[in-house]
C-alpha cells in the first residue's frame, strides 16, 4: 500500500505542536507507524470505504489507515491542539482526509460518510463502551459493516465472553446479538505514549447481516441490564422490576427462574426479550 509521504515521525510531531497528554481525554498514544499500519490491515481491505475514526490524536492510526488504502477517512477529534498536526496529514492525501473538531458523542458523522463505512479507532477509555453501545444500537442494516476498536483489555474481553465465564454479560450480548466478535491483538502498556496501567487490545466486530436471534434492542438493553445488575441472584428476584410475572415469563421460554444471569446464552435472553415485549403489548393501553 501507499505511504503518507513528507510527513515528520509521530515524536516530532508531538513536540511541534505541544501535544503533552491529557488523561481527562484519555490520550495514550500510539506512535510506531508499523504497529498503526498492522491495526488499520486488522480492519481488512479498506480500498473501497469511507472510514470513521474517532479520536485521531496526533494521527498516527490516521496515517496507517491511509497508508493501507482507505478511500476516505473522517477524523473527529475532541482535542483542537490536534488539529494542525491532522491537517499536515490531510494536506498529504488530498481529498482523502475530513477532519472534524468536536465530540464523537455529538457529531452527525453519517452526514460526513458514504458507505461502505468502517469504524476503526483507538477509543479514549472514558466513552469507549458508550461509543460502542451507539454503534450496536444502530438502526438495521447499521451504517457500519465492521467496527475495529481498541480497548482496555478487560472491556474486551467483556466483548468476546461467553456464558458462565467472569466477563459475560451484558456487553457481551449486546455486541454478539449483532455482530462475529474476536480479539485480534493484544497491546502491552509500553506501546502506547503515555503508558497506561493495564493492557489494552483490538477487537473486530463484524456486522450480520440480521440479528442473530429475533428480538427488540431495547429489550433486550433493559433485560440484560437488570439481570446483570445484580448477577449473582436468580433471575427471579434479579428481574423482579419487570413486574409480577416474571417468574411465569422466565419459564415460558425455558429459563429456571432460579437460574443466574451468567448461566444464560443469547438464544434464551433473546427469547425472554420477545416474552417481555410481548407480554407489554397485551397490557391494556392507559
Ligand atoms: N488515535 C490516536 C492514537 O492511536 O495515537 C489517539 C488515541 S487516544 C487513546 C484517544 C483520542 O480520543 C485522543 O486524541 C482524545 O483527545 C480523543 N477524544 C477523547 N474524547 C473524545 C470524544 N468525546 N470525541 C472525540 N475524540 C475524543
């Protein structure tokens, strides 16, 4: 692939624009291009698509995801002391980089993108798992069809987990209602400027084409929130907010209501998302 030519290293960079870390925003950088390039080849081919990252930094994720190919790549970043540093890059691809200043939270970037679309980012830790439920709470078919995000090791492994193992929860389920899930690298502290406290590590999440079970996506949030708020009780006094039927609903669809949320797989939340909406739609309108 093309490299983004003329470009000073990343440490240069960073020193030119006074970029010194803030950790309210969660900025550990990534400054070894070839670690950035191997991140960007994760996503797969990204020759034909609008790519959304969130969170460019000094842009070093930016110049790999250029580098390997993307047709389009929108940047949007909280931090305007990056912004110089971007445009430097944008004026080194032209008409291949949009860079835009402001909150991943709040911007409209579906204005900004033409599919296909991939997200690939290196998340600041305080609004990546907010980030991620945004993108799995997208209006089928998403606007996305795969998500490459680095987290903190521990939340991605709450991705990728399955039933009665710690992590399994509700991200977990979120995440694997719609998506094939997989960790595809692990980053030890010591890559990233500053170094954080723990591991961190890349997962893929790539769209189906349906759901992998019917159900309602708010349901199945509310379900799996409650059931795991308190995941060491019995479904049938975790779920108790859902009303005094729940022990009926709960073995309805084959789910023990002695039963703990951790012993339960997707197939069975799903099941008792549609029991619970289904039971809401027979309830006499006020
Ligand atoms: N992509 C760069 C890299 O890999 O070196 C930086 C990654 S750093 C972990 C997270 C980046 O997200 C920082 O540049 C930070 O300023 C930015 N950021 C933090 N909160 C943000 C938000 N709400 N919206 C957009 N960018 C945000």
């Amino acid at each position: 692939m093309g490299t983004i030519d003329g470009l000073p290293p990343l440490r240069e960079v960073i020193r030119a624009h006074d970029l010194v870390a803030k950790r309210q925003l969660g900025q550990n950088f990534l400054l070894d291009l070839n670690l950035t390039a191997k991140i960007a080849r994760s996503a797969g081919d990204l020759s034909g698509c609008d790519v959304l990252e969130v969170g460019p930094g000094p842009g070093g994720l930016t110049r790999g995801l250029l580098a390997e190919g993307a047709r389009r790549v929108l940047a949007v970043e909280k931090d305007a002391r990056c912004i110089p540093a971007l445009e430097e890059i944008a004026a080194s691809a032209p008409g291949r980089l949009e860079v835009l200043l402001g909150d991943a939270l709040e911007v409209d970037v579906l204005a900004h993108l033409t599919p296909p679309i991939k997200v690939v980012a290196n998340l600041p830790y305080n609004v990546g798992t907010e980030l991620l439920i945004r993108w799995l709470s997208a209006p089928w078919p998403p606007y996305w069809s795969s998500l490459t995000l680095m987290f903190q090791k521990e939340v991605a492994e709450r991705i990728v987990a399955k039933p009665r193992t710690d992590h399994y929860g509700r991200l977990a389920l979120l995440a694997q209602w719609r998506c094939n899930v997989a960790i595809v690298m692990v980053l030890p502290p010591e890559a990233f400027t500053p170094a954080p406290k723990v591991h961190s590590a890349v997962v893929q999440l790539t769209a189906l084409a349906e759901p992998r079970f019917p159900c309602d996506f708010g349901v199945l949030q509310r379900v799996t929130a409650m059931a795991f708020g308190q995941r060491r009780k019995m479904l049938r006094s975790s779920l108790k907010g859902m009303g005094p039927g729940i022990e009926g609903l709960l073995e309805s669809v084959g789910i023990p209501p002695t039963a703990r949320a951790e012993e339960i797989g997707l197939e069975q939340f799903c099941a008792l998302a549609r029991a619970v909406a289904g039971q809401n739609e027979a309830l006499p309108r006020a």
